[in-house]
C-alpha cells in the first residue's frame, strides 16, 4: 500500500466467479493495480440469471444523521442490547436492526414454512404472511425443495448452541442447496435493509472440502416476483471454497444497472495482518456498505474485524434501488468448482446473523453524508477545518479524481498529485479510497496520504 501509481504494476489476472451450480469460466483481463496489497479484480461481470446464486439486491433512500445506542436484546428486529462492531459504530450505524442470535434458545416454529420444528416434514407455504417469521425455510424460487431440518443443536466439534443448516449434497440441485432468507416465498413477509448497513455473520462449514459453499448475500424483495425489476442490489458479503481461499470471494452485482459486478475481496490468500482467518472454526464475516444518498455505494470487507478492501458499486444506484431494501440469504450449496459427492452431508454452522444500520432503518436508507465520489459535486469537512473536494480526472488514471484539500492538490512523492475515486469523513478524519484500480484506503497526514485502514 501507498505505492504510487506510477510506479504500481500492471498484469493480467484469470479469474472466475465463486457462484453455486452455475456454468463458468476463467477470464483474462487487464489490471492496473494502484495498490498491489491484495489480488482483487478490478472488475467481474457474471452471468445476468436472476436465479443464479449470485447474491443480493437493493435497498431505499435517506439520510443518516444521529443514530440511538440499542436497548434490550431480542431475536427480532430492530431491538438489542449487542454493541455495534467499531466498523459499524464508526459511521453511525448503531442500530441493531437485525440480531439472529442462535446461541439463544428459539421458539420450536420460529422458521418460516416449519411450524412444527425441525420435524423432517414438507414445507408448509401456509405458514407465511401474520405468523411473526424473520427467517424462511428454502429459496424463495425453489419454496418446497428441503425440507423441515434446520434446527439448532450443539457443534459436534466446539460444543455450545449454534444453528445447524445441513444439505444431503444432490449435484442436480447444487446451485439450490439448503437456505433461510429472511422473506417469505410470495414476498409477503419480509425483513429487509437499508443500502446503508453493516451485514455480519458469524458461522463456519464442514467438510473442509473446495466444493463447499457457504455464502451470505442479499437480494431485492421486489425481485422475487419480477426479476426485471431493476431494484435489485446484490452484495456478497462472503463466498467459501471449504479449505481453498483462491476460491473465496466477497462481491457486489447491480441488477439494476444491466448486471455489471465486481470483486470487493478476491481471492482470499492475501488477507490483512492481523486478520487471523482460519476456515476450519468460527469466522466473522461482514460488510459494510456506505451510500451518500444520491448515485453512489461503496461496500468494504471485514474479516474478523478487520479491514480488508472496499468495491464501489458498478454502475451507481439507479432505477427502483433507491426505493427498496435488501432482505438476507445464507446457503450451504456447491461450489462454482463443483459438488461433492452425492450423499456428502454438508452443514454450515451459525452463532449468529446480525445486521447494524442507523436509527431510521425502517424509513431511510440511511445515508451517511460523509461519502464523496466524483463527478458527483460536493465537500466534505475535516475536524481540522479543511475543506475537501474532487478537481479534475487523473489523465494517467481516467477512472479517479484529483484530491483537492481548500482547493489545493494534495501532493505525493516525486511531484505526483493525489488522486482518488472516494473520500470519506469518519470521527472527524478524512480518509481516501482507490477502488477502481485495485483498493486501498489511506488518511490525511502530514500534508498528504499515508497507508491507513478504515476504522
């Protein structure tokens, strides 16, 4: 980090998407890496099938100002007593609007479609709109595939209360696997999100095999019964490969701009220091996505609490995404890799899934107002009293924009001039992101930019 450009490498890195059951392929393209600390893409598109596992949708407008410490701890929406991750309390996102803590002992129908518990028995699509549920049993195009065996138990290997999500692997419905989502199969029922959030799970799979498949992701509610509704944002706070981290990835997909993605973090073998990932326990997965209430998105990696990278929204918020919110999938599924083999029992093991957003959650979508992106006009104001701004493109790197401190380029080494594609105001101090040529996150000091990880 904090190599300038000029002197960064540039080459060419295969990639291929870490999706379940979908057909895929390697694809060369050209990088100009700007920050050589990880080896993400610049860019990915995937396939554009709605029905594809690749992960989450949209979410509504609003504006973020001072969010409320939380109050007692339920299961439920909206309420808790669970102290927000620094990441998420960094930018006011102190509202715990989701707290599924399955450590905690659940009523016997808390799952949506299984009134009766974990009973072995068929879905019951009766069991919907009025029946209190956050989370539903199965995808919402695939209602009636497995059936009622999600149940919590204790690890078979750490011991204590955890969610057990098991799947029989059936490679003819690799792609589906086993799943909650927190809305109903008609989109009656829905528990959805902000494009302002903090998306965290808490969880780990076995076996430790690269077809594995555990993934966290969201989608537009809107979608699940008009897949053309151009509301759906998807941001894919992780995708597992069991053992294999070239094959993990977190990502974002605009369905309402035509589909484009790109990687957030891929793949995962060089995670930051201090990140301690070790896939066979418990790993904390999270992403935080910030929106500054007009075109732009950017969403960054957590992993273990600890910075990553970040990935801007291809695209922007366009169409119906400003309006609508984005509800939760986790799935245990195969791997874009492959399947294990038939009759391989897979689970994922769950301590929790939580979500942190602001205040006004319900009504909002809950922007900071500390997120600056070129062209888009606009200043940011440090605790210092300098005033921050974007001036012109970067004519050696079109994508980003001069950084402009009371007007003033901010100068790098060798005569260089800082340019960035976002700047962000948090506790006072002005931090810089490259997110279209490779990530990186750097603060003012000193005069200029210096390596430094977002709070």
């Amino acid at each position: 980090m904090g190599v300038l450009k000029s002197v960064e490498p540039t080459g060419f890195l295969a990639f291929a998407p870490a999706v379940a059951g979908t057909n895929w392929a390697d694809v060369n393209r050209r990088i100009s890496s700007k920050v050589a600390r990880t080896a993400e893409d610049e860019f990915c598109l995937r396939s554009p099938l709605w029905f594809r596992l690749c992960r989450l949708r949209s979410l509504d407008l609003g504006r973020l100002l001072l969010c409320a410490l939380l109050a007692a701890a339920s299961f439920a929406r909206g309420t808790g007593a669970q102290l927000p991750p620094p990441a998420a309390g960094s930018v006011g996102y102190t509202t715990l609007a989701l707290n599924s803590d399955f450590t905690q002992q659940l009523p016997e129908n808390w799952l949506g479609g299984c009134p009766n518990g974990a009973n072995g028995k068929p879905v019951n699509l009766g069991d919907n709109a009025g029946a209190g549920h956050t989370w539903f049993l199965n995808l919402w195009w695939s209602a009636t595939y497995q059936r009622c065996s999600v149940r919590q138990a204790s690890d078979p290997k750490y011991g204590g209360t955890i969610l057990d999500i098991p799947w029989t692997v059936q490679a003819a419905y690799g792609n589906i696997g086993a799943v909650i989502e927190t809305a109903s199969w008609d989109a009656t029922t829905i528990t959805s999100f902000p494009i302002g959030s903090y998306y965290e799970a808490v969880a780990r799979m076995t076996p430790l095999s690269p077809h594995t498949y555990m993934a966290l992701y969201t989608w537009g509610p809107g979608a699940i019964t008009n897949q053309d509704c151009g509301c759906a944002m998807e941001w894919d706070v992780m995708e597992t490969a069991g053992n294999d981290l070239n094959g993990y990835d977190s990502a974002v997909h605009n369905w309402g701009a035509g589909g484009q993605g790109a990687f957030i973090l891929y793949p995962w073998t060089n995670l930051a220091p201090g990140t301690g990932f070790n896939p066979t326990t418990y790993n904390t997965y999270a992403l935080r996505v910030l929106y500054d209430g007009w075109s732009n998105a950017v969403g960054c990696t957590y992993i273990n609490n600890v910075f990553q990278t970040c990935q801007q929204l291809p695209g922007g918020v366009v169409n119906a995404e400003p309006n609508a919110g984005n509800f939760i999938v986790i799935q245990n599924a195969c791997n874009s890799s492959g399947c294990n083999p038939d009759g391989t029992k897979q689970h994922i093991y769950v301590q929790s899934i939580r979500v942190w957003s602001c205040a006004d959650n319900a009504t909002t979508q809950c922007a900071t107002g500390a997120l600056l992106a070129p062209p888009t006009p606009g200043s940011l104001t440090d605790s210092d009293g300098f005033v921050w701004s974007f001036g012109a493109s970067d004519p050696n790197w079109p994508n980003d924009f001069f950084v402009l401190a009371n007007g003033n380029p901010v100068p790098a080494s060798g005569g260089a001039k800082w340019s960035m594609s976002h700047l962000l105001l948090l506790n006072g101090l002005i931090y810089s992101l490259d997110v279209n040529y490779g990530g990186g996150a750097y603060v003012f000091s000193g005069g200029t930019f210096v390596s430094g990880a977002l709070p």
